[in-house]
C-alpha cells in the first residue's frame, strides 16, 4: 500500500473513531505523521574527527533541564571503559573503541536516536504519540503516551528509554533532535557545542553528498559507507567511520523500513474492514443455514 | 430434538475448602507486589528495563491469556454458529473461562502500562499502523461482547428470585421486570454478538502474532516470521477445545460432579486435525526460511523450541489420534494438558525467549514479584471460576432439560 493511501486509509479510521467515541474530531487526536519532507534536516557524524570531549552530553542534559554538573568533571574518560546506553539521565553518550586505520587514537561514537525516515516507533506507538516531523525529528508527545513500551520493542536501535521506578508520569525518554531549539531556528544543542565540529547539521541530501565527497576525497581515512544512507530505510542521523560499523557498537540491519512488514500485514488484515466484513457475513451465513438444516430434520423426523 | 439434555444450574457446594484458602494466600500475596508496583514504579518490584521492555506480565498474562481463553470463541463457533447442539453443556462454562481470562488480560495491561490511569486514550487515539492498537481496540470491544454473551446467565439466575432487602423489596417487581425484558432483547439480538465475539477473535488473535514482526532481527529467526498472525491464529483455535476440557475435567472432579466425558471424547477428537494443520504451517515455515540451520545449535532458544514443538504439538497430536486416549478421562486430560503447556510455552518463547535487544548483556528472567502477580491473578481467576459455578447457572447437570438450547439463533427461522 502506498504511502498517500495509507495517511487516507488513517485519516478516515481517525474520523470514524471520532464518530463511534462521540467526540470532536478535534479532541480525537489524528493519527501519527510522517511528513517525509524533501528539506528535512539531518547531522553526519565523522567519527574520525570525534575527540571524545563530551561536551555534546553536557550541553544536551543543559538542553532537556536534566541534572548536567560541571563541564569540567566531562573530562574524566574513565567512564569510558565500558559502552554506555543513553537513558533518561543523558539522552546522548559517547562511547570509545579501538583505533580504526586512520590514526593511532581511539575512535569515539556518539550514540542517540538515529531519527529513522521510517521510525518503528512511530509505527508501533498504539496511541500514536510519535511523529516524525517536517523537519527530520523523530519526537514524542507525553500528552499521549500510555507506559506500554512498545516503542522500545520496536525500535531497532534500542533507543526509547523508560523511567521505571517513576510511579506516576513516567516517561518515554529519547533524543528529540532538538526540536524546542530547531523551531527557533537554532542549532540542536550537541552541535553548537561540538569544539572539533565533529557534528554537522544540514538537509538531509546535501550530508549525503557531503558523507561522499569526504570518503572520494580521502579514501584512506574512511571506509566506503555512509551508515544510516540506507540502514532501515534511511535515517536523519547519519555517521561516517575508519573502521566496520559492526567493531563500533552499531547494530547489523537490513536497508527495509523497519515497520515494512508489520504494516502490510496490518493493513492487509484491515483493507478498508473488508475482511472482518466478509468473515462476519461468512458465519452469519453459516448459522443461518445450520438453523436451518437442523429445523428442516426435525420436520422430516416428525 | 437436543441429543443430550442441558440443564445449567447453580452448583451446591461450599465455597472455602483448603485448596480454596491456598489461592486465597497466593491472591493476597499478589496484591502486596501490586501495592509497591503501583506505589514505586514497575522498576521496583519487576526485572524489566531499557533492554527488555515486556516480560511474563505481558508474555504469559496478556499473549498466552488471550490464547487461553479462546475455547470461548472456539466452542460459540461450534455450538451457536454451526449449532452442533450436542456440545451446548461445554458453551457456558467456556464462555465464562472467556470471561474471566479476558477480564484478566485487562487487568495484565493495566498493571503493565506505565501510566495505566491513560488506559482509555486508545479509544480515541488511533494509530491504525500499530497492531498493538489492533489488539487493544479488539480486545476492548470483545471484553464487552463477552458480558453481554454471560447477560442471560446473570437473567437467568434472577428472574423470579429478585429478593432485594429491606426498603429495597419494594423495587423487587420493577427489578424483575427490567431482567425480563433485558433477557428478552438479549434473546432476540445475542447472535449478533456471537458472530462478533468470533469475528473480533479471530482479529485480535492473530493480531497478537503481527506484534512481535516489527521487533524484526531482535527476534530470534526460530520464531520470527511474517507467518505469525496466521500461526497464532491457528493455535488459538487449537488450544480451545483442549482448554474446555481441561477445565471441565478439573471442575468435575474439584465439584465433585460426574465428568461429560462423552462430550469430551467428541470435542477430543476435533484437536489433531486443528494441531495438525497448525504443525504442518509450523514446519512448512522452517523448511521455506530455512530456519531448521539454528537447531543444530546447542542455547536456550533451540531447547526451548524443541520442547514446544514436542511436548507441546508432536505428542498430543499423536496421542489425541488415539481412540483409546479420546475415551480416557486421564489420558485425555494429559493430552489437554499438553496441548496447553504447548501454546503457553510458544507465547512465552515468541514474547521473551525469543527477545534478544542488541545492546543486551543479560538475560532477562522475571523476578519474584512478576511470578507473584501472575500467580495471583491465575488464582483469582479460579477463585471467581468456583464462585461463579456455585452461584449462577454455568455448570449442565445430566437429567433435567431446561429447553433453552436453541435460544440464539439467527432470526428469520422459526
């Protein structure tokens, strides 16, 4: 099913759910987007340039109002020892790893959502408090959210996080790109303070050639891939290397949509209710004529 | 005419006997966890975290509850749909397993959901292209359909015998009134809602299945693949007869009533064929995708997969095409047994074997308060089971007929 129909297809699901509650339609809420804009923004992360400061860690818990501490105590590279996952205390991490075949110094990965252009979030989410956004954000609206963590089954980089010992309000926390910052026109917060600038933001197609130019400029210096060009569809987020993704902490993925399969079949279930229609109509038939048998045997006995 | 004589009527025996009070402390037990869960967070009293988002609570309470309880599908297709009447005694008490587990199911979600006090917002917030909404929405709906469908029973129990107390006696007559009439147009539209009930089945059933695709290679290749709607649908549909007569055997020994075993025998029969084709999709799978590769090696996933498919499909399925097992209440009841474990097992493996996150290092295993809860409801759900049978008119006493047992059909044929 193409994407235009699809919209269609929940776009009248939203209305006739707002006819069956009783509701407004502006009170039920429409179903998730997912604006593919041919502007949406997009970074290249060149690991190679990456020095590890962590001052994209500080600057981003500045950001989002999460306890930061001094920039100063960012320094200490002990943390590194072990590969950290982001959570709802840091909603980026750098992680470290071996030197690739650029240079003698170890290779540092930043680690947040990858803003998919076809996010399994947004898929998944039953309410639909996901969206993915005009501008390549992948961002959540706590308004919505229900606690049931699908999102972090879904999402084949592990990212939606969860405060699990949060009684009430608990959050779904991730990378939001930034979006508060964005709309106002300036630069997400890990990329304004990247000191080497490691991090750069941009559309999405002109990163992609930029990512290109790089590796024909210096063949040397990177591996011939650009991850996230292709992985799962696509990402806003997209990094360059020295060395395989695979010895940095990336997950090994296939280049369809994540949601691709689950999708079809839904909507194949649900075309248009045609056949939940069909099979409600099959046994209204069914029983109708086993009633029917089972009298027409009793005036036969008798 | 009938073939057998059906006489639902309220069980006379005491509630509270010692196996009665040893739910009843696993029931309390359950509460004190759920206390501090809702006190706390689920964090405090679960093992789930950032890798493992869902657990037993979601794996066995809500996707193998929901397989459970599909001999209340199962048997209203059989008996209402194509009004084979001889098996009108097991509808009632399959109906109110189907009850009771969905009811459960429900009570798995909420305790689940992060902010389970949002519960509703699926109503009115759509998102089409998630299945979990598919199941939520169907399951909502279905929860209803089954009250309505245990209506008549609750009528049934009332009317004549509205007796309200005190001051209240004065509204006996317009009470039993009400219940008259309710039990009236309940009579004339219930096939509308049998249909449903099988309709919206069938949906969520295999809906259920649609969830774990999107988790893609977080799934182990044994179990994931694009098939699973159709292979959760097809061993719902096998695991409810075997379920009805579980329970029917256990209920007639626990209440010490004489076992249906002629009925039983009969709805026995239907299961290889059903197992069967379940098995043959199964294994036509892994032939196509090739997956048989993973069982050559030795870990938890290919154990696990092993022993669902042998204990929980092979063996039953070969027993149950035994005359000689079909007329044996033990033996029967050993197959049931395994064809349960069977379907409770893949629901665990597909939900959480299964599940391996990529920045995974552990294995998640559910703590004791997660083995409590689940526990707890179980034992609440046998608990309102008992109450239920010895209360309302559930159980079919061999002797009298009572004449109802073509109440719900399609209208227009007389």
């Amino acid at each position: 099913m193409s994407g235009k129909s699809r919209r269609d297809f929940l776009k009248s699901s939203a209305l006739i759910g707002a006819g069956i509650t009783g509701l407004s339609s502006n009170s039920a809420k429409a179903a998730p987007e997912n604006i593919l804009s041919p502007d949406r923004m997009g970074v290249l992360v060149d690991t190679t340039v990456c020095i590890g400061c962590r001052n994209c860690e500080w600057a981003c818990k500045e950001a989002h109002d999460i306890p930061a501490g001094d920039l100063e105590s960012y320094e200490n590279r002990e943390i590194m020892k072990n590969d950290r996952r982001p959570d709802h205390t840091a909603l980026t991490v750098i992680n470290e790893y071996s030197p690739g075949k650029h240079s003698n110094l170890p290779v540092n990965v930043k680690v947040q959502c990858m803003h998919c252009d076809h996010p399994a979030c947004v898929s998944a989410c039953i309410v639909g408090a996901f969206s993915k956004q005009d501008n390549g954000s992948v961002i959540w609206d706590t308004d919505m959210c229900i606690g049931c963590r699908y999102c972090m089954v879904a999402c084949p980089f592990q990212i939606p996080t969860f405060e699990y010992h949060k009684a009430l309000q608990p959050d779904i926390t991730k990378c939001d790109f930034c979006f508060e910052r964005t709309k106002e026109g300036k630069l997400p917060a890990c990329v304004d303070i990247c000191p080497v600038e490691a991090l750069t933001y941009g559309p999405r197609t002109e990163l992609v050639l930029i990512a290109r130019e790089r590796i024909r400029r210096n063949p040397e210096r990177y591996i011939g891939h650009i991850f996230g060009e292709y992985e799962v569809g696509g990402t806003s987020w997209m990094y360059l290397a020295s060395k395989d993704y695979n010895e940095l902490g990336f997950p090994q993925l296939g280049n369809d949509p994540a949601p691709g399969v689950s999708e079809s079949i839904q909507h194949g279930i649900f075309a248009y209710f045609v056949p939940p229609a069909s099979l409600y109509a099959l046994l209204g038939g069914m029983m109708w004529l086993s009633k029917r048998r089972k009298e027409l045997e009793q005036e036969e006995k008798i | 005419m009938n073939h057998e004589d059906i006489n639902p009527v309220p069980v006379k025996r005491k509630f509270f006997t010692p196996g009665v009070i040893v739910l009843c402390v696993l029931a309390l037990n359950a509460l004190v966890f759920l206390a501090i869960r809702f006190f706390y967070g689920i964090g405090t009293v679960t093992n789930l975290d950032n890798q493992y988002p869902w657990g037993i609570w979601i794996g066995i309470d809500v996707a193998a509850g929901v397989a459970l309880a599909a001999g209340g599908f199962t048997t209203a297709a059989l008996g209402h749909v194509m009004h084979r009447e001889e098996y009108a005694a097991v509808i009632r008490p399959a109906l109110l397993t189907a009850m009771l587990g969905y009811t459960f199911v429900a009570m798995g979600v909420l305790v689940d959901l992060g902010r389970w006090y949002y519960i509703y917002h699926p109503i009115y917030m759509w998102n089409g292209n998630s299945a979990l909404f598919e199941v939520g929405i169907c399951v909502m709906i279905y929860l209803t359909v089954l009250y309505i469908e245990f209506l008549p029973i609750v009528t049934e129990r009332f009317i004549g015998k509205v007796n309200l107390p005190g001051i209240l006696s004065k509204l006996n007559k317009l009470a039993d009134k009400i219940l008259r009439v309710l039990d009236r147009g309940l009579a004339k539209t219930m096939f509308i809602f049998i249909i449903a009930g099988v309709v919206l089945s069938t949906l969520h059933q295999s809906s259920l299945g649609t969830l774990m695709i999107i988790a893609g290679p977080k799934m182990h290749p044994l179990w994931q693949t694009p098939i699973l709607p159709l292979l959760f649908l097809l061993s719902a549909i096998a695991v409810g007869f075997p379920m009805v007569i579980f329970e029917s055997l256990i209920a007639s020994r626990s209440l010490k009533l004489k076992s249906e075993m002629h009925i039983l025998s009969k709805l026995g029969g239907m299961i290889a064929p059903l197992l069967g084709l379940y098995l043959a999709f199964k294994i036509g799978d892994m032939v196509i995708r090739e997956t048989f590769v993973y069982l050559t090696e030795f870990n938890t996933a290919s154990i696990m997969f092993t022993i669902e498919i042998l204990f929980g499909v092979v063996i039953p399925l070969r027993m149950l095409l035994s005359p000689k097992v079909l007329k044996s209440p033990s033996l029967l009841f050993t197959a049931a047994a395994l064809v349960i474990a069977g379907v409770l097992l893949n629901r665990i493996n597909n939900f959480i074997v299964a599940y391996t996150p990529p920045y995974a290092d552990y294995s998640y295993f559910p703590s004791i308060g997660e083995i409590s809860v689940t526990i707890g409801f179980v034992a609440i759900l046998v608990l309102l089971y008992r109450f239920f049978v010895i209360n309302f008119p559930v159980v079919s006493v061999p002797g009298k007929h009572s004449g109802k047992s073509a109440k719900y059909t399609v209208k227009g044929v007389k």
